[in-house]
C-alpha cells in the first residue's frame, strides 16, 4: 500500500530483525528512513529528502 502525504508517496514496512519501522519512497526505494514510531519514520524520511 502507498500512502500519499503532502507530494510525498511512501510505504511502511516494519523490520522485525531490528524492531523499528521503515517508510520507504514509493518513487525511490533506495530512499529508505527509519523510526521507532510509524511517524518518525516519516519524519526522517522528509527530512532526508529536504
């Protein structure tokens, strides 16, 4: 599932080896950020795209 959240399109996936949550660029996947919270993992990945 893609969800869309002001221009940008992400995935949420959740790596269970290391417990945290990764949103993962729907253009890009080679842009991935993660977070303990589905929500800073958001964040993170604005960021990194800013």
């Amino acid at each position: 599932m893609v969800f869309n959240n002001n221009n940008l399109k992400y995935r949420i996936a959740f790596d269970t080896a290391k417990n945290i949550f990764m949103a993962i660029d729907a253009t890009d996947e080679s842009n991935v950020a993660y977070g303990i919270t589905i929500e800073q993992a958001i964040v993170e990945l604005k960021n990194k795209l800013n």
